[in-house]
C-alpha cells in the first residue's frame, strides 16, 4: 500500500499514474504483472510450506 502513496517508480507508482492521464493500458499492464508476481510468491511460500511440514 505504501508504494501506491508515496513511491516514484516501481508497479504501484505505473498504476497511480496510468489513472491520473488516463492511460486504461498502462493501468491493466501494472495490474496484470502485480498479479503474475503475487501468484509466483504465493507459489513458491506454498511449496516451501509443503516441504517444511512434511514430516
């Protein structure tokens, strides 16, 4: 949440920015890449998780 307030660069500040001029495109690009980053980090906690409780 933080980097969407106060950044100057970063996925969070492409995405404020696409929607103060309105670019919808640079808008659902950030979003989209937000979301393949999000799953690949819940991916690989998962997987470390499954290897750290199988006993």
């Amino acid at each position: 949440m933080g980097e969407f307030l106060v950044s100057k660069k970063g996925i969070g500040y492409l995405i404020l920015y696409g929607s103060q001029i309105f670019n919808l495109n640079l808008v659902m690009t950030g979003i989209i890449v937000l979301s393949i980053v999000a799953a690949i980090m819940y991916y690989i906690v998962l997987y470390i998780e499954k290897k750290l409780t199988r006993t």
